[in-house]
C-alpha cells in the first residue's frame, strides 16, 4: 500500500483528495493536517511514502513545510497542489523538493497518475506545467526591497504612497521602479503588476 498524508487546509479539498485516494486498491489516506506547520509534525509521526501538498497554507506554507520536511528526510516524496500556475510558482516548488506540481482543476486520474509516478522516485509534470516553464522568462534577480516596492505597485499605491509606506525618499523609489521595470523586461507600471501577478512574483490574496 502507498501510505499517503494529505495536507490541505480546505475541508472540502481535503475530503476530496482523501476520497480519490482511498478508493484506489494500492493506495490509503494514513494522515492528514491542515497547515504547513501540522504537515512537518504528521510527516515526523507516520513517515508517509507519499505527500499531496498544498502549497498555500497557514501557519507555515507548502513551500515551507515542504522544504523542512525535505531538509529532515531528504527522500521524502512530495505532490505539490496549488491553484497558482505561475513560472515563479512552480520555480519555487521544485527548488524546495517537491516532485510533482498540480494545479487544484487536475483531474482526478492525474492525480493518482502523478502518486504513483513520485512513488516510483521519478518526476511528474503535467503539460501545462511543462509549457509554463518552458516558456519561462528569466528569473528576476529583484532585491528585497524591489519586492517590497512591486508589491505595492500591484496595490496601486503611487511613488509617493509607496515612499511614505516605506519610510524613503519619493527619488528612491523612482529609481526601484526603473530598476523593477528593466528587470522584468517591461515599459511602466501596469505591466510590471500584470507581470509579477501572471508569473506569480506577487500574489493577491482576497
């Protein structure tokens, strides 16, 4: 039996993922947690062969939790779940371990496809993220602080909100702007947001 942990903060979610699960003959739900924090505690306790993990929690993240898990046991078989599909997104997947990535609309036979593959010890890309990354641009080598300022971009906040938000002068944040607007290889701020939400550099959270 391929003993899995699902971890998934949404009930409904959770409840679906384990139902798909327990109806396959080689395959059984052993735990399950509801942030990224719970996730590393269960991974610790029922040392699952499998993982199906969301990557957008509370508490710790999917990235997070997959990352520490990882860094504990390094053969330590990961499904990413998100509902994100940015290059960005599933960059920052694969960097903290996780072998397989999944956008929440996946089909149910992809999902048991891509268990059993990360099981086995190979990778599971599916096609669109397969052409996500493929069509990866480079990736933005922002600053910390370029974030902050992007950030606030895509919130709307004009040099002098974002100035004041920061606690700098308005000529500084000038000069962040042009350097974000170069960087992401685009010519003024609404397609700098536009970009950094597709790509998935910056997330809205409703």
């Amino acid at each position: 039996m391929i003993r899995i942990l699902i971890a998934e903060d949404h009930l409904i979610a959770r409840v679906g993922v384990g139902t798909i699960v327990n109806a396959q003959p080689d395959m059984t739900v052993v735990a399950e947690a509801t942030n990224g924090q719970q996730a590393v505690a269960k991974y610790r306790e029922h040392r699952p062969d499998v993982v199906v993990m969301d990557m957008r929690m509370p508490v710790m993240s999917g990235i997070e939790a997959a990352s520490a898990i990882r860094a504990d046991f390094s053969n330590a078989r990961i499904v990413a779940l998100s509902t994100y599909s940015g290059d960005e997104d599933i960059h920052r997947a694969f960097l903290a371990g996780v072998r397989a990535y999944l956008t929440k609309d996946v089909l149910h036979d992809e999902l048991i496809r891509a268990i059993r593959a990360v099981h086995s010890g190979q990778k599971y890309v599916p096609a669109a993220v397969a052409a996500a990354l493929a069509a990866q641009l480079p990736r933005p080598d922002l600053s910390p602080r370029e974030l902050e300022v992007l950030n606030r971009i895509v919130q709307g906040l004009s040099n002098r909100e974002i100035g004041y938000a920061l606690g700098i002068a308005e000529d500084t944040v000038k000069n962040h702007v042009k350097n974000i607007l170069s960087k992401l290889g685009v010519g003024d701020r609404t397609q700098a947001a536009t970009a950094a939400i597709q790509r998935g550099i910056i997330h809205i959270h409703s």
